[in-house]
C-alpha cells in the first residue's frame, strides 16, 4: 500500500530541500516514489506544498481531500490551512512556530489563539514540537526543518535508512554538525 | 544509473542525450528550470534569450544551419513566439527542431491557463505529450527523431504537474549527431508569398497524412486493456491520475502523440471498451475529435474544463465515489498570499506610489512588482502581460485625457521585462508623445522565477560574464529628454519623492529607473547580513504607519511593534517612513548601506 505525505509551510522554510532528502531516501531504499512541488509565486513569503507518496508503484504524487497518510505543517497555521487533506486517523506533525502572514501584519486579519489545541482536541494522532527551539538547542535556528526532518521519519519508521548521508549530500559542509544535531533532536521528540 | 529527477531536469537530461547542440529559453514558470539544467551540459550551448520570439527564432537558425536545437518557454511564451512558430511549420526543419511548451491547468504561477496542444492543429505542428519524468527524457529523444524524419517542427507539450515532480528515471548515454550539411535552399526557407504557397500545399499534401498514418501506427499511443467496462482515453499527467485513480479496473488509450490524433486507434480502442472517459485538462481536444468521429465518449459533460483533474475528482466521476472524510476544525487560518520580501527595493517607490490614489492610475506588468497590487500597497490597476505595463498605459492615458479625469499613468515593470517587451512600448511611447511614466524596477535579475541572468546582469546563463546593456542609455537613445529621466535609489525615500514629484510635473514621456539589486542574490544577502532595523519602545506610539509599507518582517507582538531581524536587510524603508524617529538602523561589523 502506498503512503501519502504532505508537507505544507512558508516560502523560506526549506520545505523542498526536507521533501528532496525524503525523496531520495526513499528511493535508495528501493521505494517507488514521486514527489511534487509547487513554486513559483509561493517563495515570495507565500503558502507552499509538497506532496510525496512512494511505494511498489506510484503512478501520482496529487494528495486531495482526507488522503494524507501523514501531514506535515511547519507552521502551526499552515496545519489548518491543509487539515482537509490528512486521512481520518492519520497523523499530523505540526511546528508550533508562529510566522504572521501579510495580511495579518497589515492588521487586516487576526493571527488565530488556541491552534495547537483546537488541533489535538479534534485530531487523533498529533505530534506537536517546537522545531525553532529545538534547532536553536542544536545550535542554529534555520536548521528547524532538519528537526521536522527528523520527527517525520520518525513517525513513519524510516529510521533504518542513512539521512545522516543526505543532509551532507544536500547541504553546506559548514552547516553539517548542527543540520545533523538538529535531525537528531527531531528523532528524539517521540 | 537511476536518478530522482522533476520533469525539467529529465527533459534537459534528454537534450543532452538526444546530441541538442542549441538550447534557448526565456524564464517563466513552470519551464525555467529546463534550460537551467540544459546550461550545466557544456556539450550544449545555451542562451537565455530576450524573450520568447526570440529564442524560437535562435533555435530555428541553428536547426537550419544543421545542428539540433530546441526553445522551451511556459504557455504564455508561445503566444510571443507563435508569429515565427506558424511559419516555420511551412518550412520544416533541417537538425531536428523541438518547442516545449509547458502549461499550467490550474494557474499555480500563471495568468491564465490556456492549452496550448490547440496551437498544434492551428499551425499543424507534431505534437508530443510526456505524463512523467522517464517519458520527458525518452520522448524528447523521440521528439528530435520525429521532427528530422517528418520534416516538422514538433511542440512537446508538458504541464506543471509534469515539469515538477520527481519521479524516478532510468538514464542513458549521449549520443552526438553532429551537425547537418546545410545547403541554401530558398524555396524551402524563405517564405516569400510564392514560396510560402508552395510550402503549405506540400505540407497540407505530404507532410500532414504521413503524420497521420504515424500516429496510427506509433507506439508512442498505446492501447493498455484491463477491464472492458471502463475504457480511458487520455495524455500527459492526466494518464498518472487516471492510473492511479482507477488502476487495473480500466483499459487505457495512452496518446503521447497528439497531433495528428490517432482515428484509427480510437475506432480500435472503442471495439474493446463499453464505455469511453476522455480524461484531459482544459481544453476538450480529444474529446471533440473522438466525438466527431461518431464515437460516444463522456468529456466534458461531467470533467471539469477549469483547473486540474485530480485522481479524486476522477474517482468521482469514473467510479462514483465520494470524497473521503476528514477533519473539521471551528478555527479558520488567516490567507497567506505571496509578498514583496523584506529589504525588497520594490517597496519603497510603491509605497511612495501608494500615497498618490487619488491622482494616478498604474499599469502594471509580470514580475514580482505585481504583488505591489495587494494589500496594504494596492499600486496596480491593471497586470495583463510581458511588456503591457508601458504599453496598456499608453492608452490608459490618452483615455484619461478624453474623460479629463486629471490622472497621470505610470507603467510599471521590471529590468528583464523591459528587454522582453517594454522596449517596444518605450519607443510608442515616445514617437506617440504619450505623457506616460515609465518606472523601471531595475534589480539587475528575472527575480520572480528564481534569479536567471538577463541582458542588464552582466553574466550569462553559465555564469560568464556577458556585456551589461544599460538602461539608462537606451532610454536616452529613444529620445526621452535628459531632464524626464530619473535614475534613483529606491531604498532613499526622498529621491522616490522626488522622482514622482517631477513626473506629476513633467509633460512628455517621462522614466524613473530604479536601481538597487534584488535582496534575495546571494551577494546582496552576505553583504547586507549584519544590517537590520530596530524598534525604540519609548519613542514608539504604535502608530502603525510603518505597516503601511507592508514589510513581512514588522510585526506586532503583545502590543509591541517588533522588526524580525533574520528577514530584515536594513533597507531602512520604515526607518524613513516613521514619523516619530522610533526606527533605527543597526550597523553590526562587515554590514555595509549604500
């Protein structure tokens, strides 16, 4: 059976250097997989996805309404946003960290109270962390996307595979040490 | 050797194998990334051309002198480059001649989302269509092949879906073709009228029914028989979501080749099947021709013709399943759009712009200045196209006269956008005594796709360095006067002042050029890295005025006004605009404003 991930957040997040790593990973594992991006508009600070699903055979990475096997929000508003898409009893992996769009800035529209909570109430499976401090713990605040790295993999049992090995594939050798501290943490939260 | 690769990257994976020795583009998504990854071949050469005219027209000289080229351009490109594409259909090619077009059902990043498999029988051009990453690498050498055997020109048609997922491709070897003997041949390549004649006559007569029998023969549309209640006739990335919806409980009429649509196949596939699905997006354009053949199929009747077509949506339509449940939350999220980014040199002269609603209208153009049309900006009338931003406003403003409305017109767009088409607009604008304002953004990059090269960076696709047009020089030579040229620094609030104050003034065609590099190239960043703004809390009245420039990176938190110091670049537009000097610039060591 096939798995369905959707990982949803903010233009800058690294949403699609997470989705390659998985991507990859994956498929050195002998996994079937495609995954999907949308760009474009979405850098400029805008809402952006990826949708990945592997398996013997994937034919289309497109995740609709109550398909996600696993939804991924870095950003706890951007969980509401994509709720729509995760499977009932399927799991949401949830970044507690707050990024204020536009128009919430421009006081045209309110910042919502009790997310995390509204979300565990109505949601079966929620994993809930706060990646930023956890990165910072490891040493530096942009690495909160190797930390849901981390969680993700976690909660699907990947961990048998080499991410260590990715990350340096995919990122700066300067940035190894913390990136790899920080997937490291992501492990440790569940 | 396998690699995980999007649809772009197996397609320049496929010019590299297939012997492409010229590859043009111009950038736009979901294409860019096409040429992007052709540029790190260096058996290819490869140029971002000035637009998408232009870049058809080097890829078609360099199939004429012998070598095999290709242009790929997103689905608007091909409206640009549609005069030479019609013609060339006449001529044929001598190297092999592929266009890629990719569209975008669904409009992620587009303005609109036509189909352009319709300029296929409009201009009766082989038509290709891949549905995932293996097939655009295995296609487009298929593609080349076509084009050199039939004599054509063929549009390889993908679609966002196509160009941006992974998927997994099996890779191969380059093969070098080499480069054709080329032999002068007006009858064949100029299209005076009498040539022209000649040439639609043979390609109507030979050409065209060649085509035809191939496509009823080719194994590029292929009959996959399941299950004989249900039978799917569809292409591209609706082929995937049809497989995966409906897996082994349907047969299958894959057309990868559509144009000339295969009538025989349809005739074949209809014995076998009960019922016929065309699954396409947008357009109905195999459906029409299917259903014109005296073949009953369902179409558009129950698929819808806007946006994609999801596996859900033909779950439900196919098998009449209903849509999954899932969970309802009471807490609705606040809209996310996409925004001008801190520290962009956009903001300032849109903000300065902002404060003139009542006395002007903006013509607006592609690029990342049309989100100074959204909140709390709103600068832009009117987004249409590449080049419409002086254009559109030429008329604009000679309206505004006739009804005396007593408003100016500024046009806007930005440095890569001047040299795809607001040249042209500039010189009307100028021959025609227009009293438009022709702001030019200039950032020194096509920054809304991603950062490629354009004629006023300095540097070519590879990165060399390349001759910088300037700007300024051009406006010169078209006549603009001296003193209705402004060239200034947009992070200077006073110079954007200024620079709208003498154009309200000014009678005759007038340009602000803006100059100041987009904050998000790397230099840029490194160089302004220990630059940021800071809030005093005495001074501050939280007044708000500094949200009005809408900066992602001011916020309010606990009734504080706070400026994030990771996005902020210490542009020190908000510094400029609070009226309490309650904003101040924080110079850390190695942090340098200009």
């Amino acid at each position: 059976m096939n798995k369905s991930l959707l990982l949803a957040g903010v233009g800058g997040q690294g949403i699609i250097l997470v989705s390659k790593i998985l991507s990859e990973g994956l498929m050195e594992e002998g996994f079937d997989v495609k995954m999907s991006e949308i760009h474009g508009m979405s850098q400029r600070g805008g809402s952006v996805t990826t949708q990945i699903k592997f398996g013997q055979k994937v034919y289309s990475p497109i995740i609709n309404t109550g398909e996600a096997d696993v939804l991924v929000a870095f950003e706890k508003i951007e969980a509401l946003r994509y709720i729509e898409n995760l499977k009932i009893s399927g799991t949401l992996i949830v970044n507690e960290e707050e990024i204020f769009p536009l128009p919430v800035l421009a006081g045209l529209e309110e910042y919502p109270d009790g997310v995390i909570e509204e979300l565990k109430n109505k949601v079966d499976h929620v994993i809930s962390i706060d990646a930023r401090k956890a990165a910072l713990d490891a040493g530096e605040a942009k690495s909160s996307n190797i930390v849901m790295l981390g969680v993700t993999v976690k909660a699907l049992g990947l961990e048998n595979i080499d991410w260590e090995e990715k990350i340096k594939k995919y990122l700066p050798p300067k940035t190894h040490e913390k990136n790899i501290l920080a997937f490291r943490k992501g492990l440790e939260t569940l | 050797m396998k690699k995980l690769m999007t649809g772009n990257e197996a397609i320049a994976r496929g010019a590299y194998e297939a012997g492409v020795l010229v590859a043009s583009a111009y950038p736009g998504t979901p294409s860019t990334e096409i040429l992007e990854n052709v540029s790190m071949y260096d058996e290819i050469y490869s140029e971002w051309s000035t637009n998408e005219k232009v870049a058809l027209e080097v890829a078609f000289g360099a199939s004429v002198s012998g070598a095999r080229a290709m242009a790929s351009m997103k689905h608007v490109g091909l409206n640009v480059a549609a005069d030479p594409f019609f013609t060339i259909a006449y001529e044929g090619v001598n190297g092999g001649l592929v266009v890629i077009t990719a569209d975008e059902p669904g409009m992620h990043s587009s303005q609109n989302e036509q189909d352009n498999r319709l300029y296929a029988p409009h201009a009766k051009v082989a038509l290709i269509e891949p549905s995932d990453s293996q097939e655009c690498k295995d296609y487009l050498k298929r593609a080349f092949e076509i084009s050199e055997q039939f004599d054509t020109a063929v549009l390889f048609r993908v679609t966002t879906r196509v160009c941006h997922t992974k998927g997994i491709v099996e890779l191969g070897e380059r093969e070098e073709v080499g480069i054709r003997e080329y032999i002068k041949n007006p009858k064949k390549y100029v299209m005076v009228p009498a040539n022209a004649k000649e040439k639609h006559i043979e390609m109507e007569r030979d050409r065209l029914p060649k085509l035809h029998e191939f496509s009823n023969t080719t194994d590029l549309n292929r009959i996959e028989l399941n299950d004989s209640k249900i039978g799917v006739v569809t292409s591209g990335a609706c082929y995937m979501n049809a497989k995966e919806a409906l897996g082994d409980k349907a047969s299958y009429l894959k057309i990868g080749f559509s144009y000339p649509l295969p009538d025989e196949k349809f005739k074949e596939f209809a014995k076998h099947v009960e019922k016929i699905y065309v699954i396409e997006e947008n357009e109905p354009y195999m459906e029409n021709y299917i259903k014109a053949l005296g073949i009953d199929c369902i179409g558009k009747e129950e698929f819808p013709l806007c946006g994609e077509i999801t596996p859900q949506i033909i779950r439900r339509i196919v098998l009449g399943e209903s849509t999954p449940s899932t969970y309802k939350l009471d807490i609705l999220p606040p809209n996310r759009p996409p925004a001008l980014c801190a520290g962009c040199p956009h903001r300032g002269i849109f903000y300065e712009m902002s404060k003139y609603k009542n006395k002007i209208n903006v013509t607006s153009d592609i690029g990342c200045y049309s989100l100074g049309a959204s909140a709390p900006l709103y600068v832009g009338d009117t987004v249409i196209c590449m080049g419409a931003g002086f254009s559109s406003g030429i008329g604009f403003d000679r309206v505004n006269k006739m009804a005396e409305r007593g408003k100016k017109v500024f046009g806007v767009l930005g440095d890569s956008t001047f040299f795809h088409s607001g040249m042209t607009g500039l010189v009307d604008a100028v021959y025609n005594k227009s009293d438009l304002v022709m702001v030019i953004l200039d950032n020194r990059i096509t920054a809304m796709t991603g950062h490629q090269e354009n004629p006023g960076t300095g540097r070519n696709i590879k990165g060399e360095e390349a001759p910088m047009i300037d700007i300024v020089s051009i406006v010169k030579a078209c006549g603009v006067k001296e003193e209705n040229i402004k060239v200034i620094n947009p992070y200077i609030m006073s110079q954007n002042k200024e620079a709208i104050k003498a154009a309200l003034e000014a009678e005759g065609p007038f340009v602000i050029i803006t100059k100041q590099p987009c904050a998000l190239i790397k230099e840029v960043q490194k160089k302004r890295a220990n630059l940021y703004s800071e809030v005093d809390d005495e001074k501050c009245t939280k007044c708000k005025t500094c949200f009005r420039i809408g900066c992602p990176a001011i916020s309010m938190v606990d009734n504080k006004v706070i400026i994030d110091k990771v996005q902020c670049n210490g542009c020190t537009v908000c510094v400029q605009t609070c009226p309490y000097k309650a904003i101040k610039v924080h110079q850390e060591r190695g942090g340098k404003n200009e």
